[in-house]
C-alpha cells in the first residue's frame, strides 16, 4: 500500500517574500534539488516526526513511527540511487543500493513538476526493491516520472490516514 501526502504552497507569498516574481518562484520550486531541501522539514512535522540530525544520514526524516524515509523529488525522473552514487565522475553501485536499502523503511517522491501542489508519494522499501529489478535494471536505482505514476496504477494508492478509500487510478498528465 502506498499513501499520499499532498501539499500546497501561496506563490504570491513566496514572491513577495523572496521578492521573485511568481513565474521565478514557480521556476525555482519546480527544480527537485530546492524542493527536496524545503520538503524534508515540512513532511517531518506533516509526519509527526524530525529531521536528520545530519545530512550525511542515510535518511531524510523519522516518522512518529521511527520509520526512517529519505526524501526525493521528481522532475523527468525519480532517482533512488545513493546521493554517495550521484554526482560527476560518480557511478552507480548496486551494493550501496542495497546498503542504502538496509538503513532505511522507504522513499517520499514528491512530484516537483505540478508546484504549488504537491503530491508526495510514501513508497516502502521493499517495493522500491522490486522496481529496481523488474523495471529499473540493475545498472541504475532511477526510473522516469511516466514509469514512475505508470507502476503507481498497479498499487493501492491512498492518502495518509483515510485507510479504507483509495484514490482513484493516478495517470501521467
């Protein structure tokens, strides 16, 4: 089962604080690296939870639960590959995939490109797992945003906290 966190921010306020215009604020918030950043403090106190103590954590977030969920947003692609793997002269290990996999309970995918609303998607590990082997190809932990919302059809997707009614089949808009 996958449960969904939707947020909202006021682009008007954002723009008049950061003194942007509305069509920069919107630009700015659309790249996944900005969001990420600005998402992990507002799913923690969402969550009823904190933040890592520090960024070279394995995780982003702790839940009320102590469930451990790194946080990670979407643009073209949803990328679940070890920020250790990422970056320029830097491949993808499969063991430190699954390094990464032992620490954690999941993934938060936050959707960047429907800023000001976003949907954030709490997927478990174990699926996150499957993907990788059934979808992904083991020489890379990221899939497209279309794969991504696609798999999604195949899941129980339902909001946090209303365990009993399903949203409807989510498409790739």
């Amino acid at each position: 089962m996958i449960f969904t966190e939707d947020f909202s921010f006021d682009r008007n306020s954002l723009s008049n604080g950061m003194g942007l215009s509305v069509r920069e604020v919107t630009l700015l918030f659309r790249d996944a690296g900005l969001l990420s950043r600005v998402m992990e403090p507002r799913l923690a106190t969402r969550l009823k939870g904190t933040m890592a103590l520090s960024k070279q954590a394995s995780y982003d977030v702790i839940d009320s639960d102590g469930k451990k969920w790194e946080v990670r947003c979407m643009n073209k692609n949803v990328n679940f590959t070890p920020s250790a793997d990422v970056g320029s002269g830097r491949k993808f290990s499969g063991s430190n995939f699954t390094k990464k996999l032992g620490k954690i309970d999941g993934y938060i995918v936050c959707d960047a490109t429907t800023f000001p609303q976003v949907r954030c998607y709490l997927i478990p590990k174990e699926l996150v797992r499957t993907w990788w082997h059934q979808e992904m190809g083991e020489k890379a932990a990221k899939i497209s945003r279309k794969k991504f919302l696609d798999l999604l059809t195949w899941e129980k997707v339902i909001p946090r906290g209303q365990n009993k009614v399903p949203v409807a089949s989510l498409s790739s808009a």
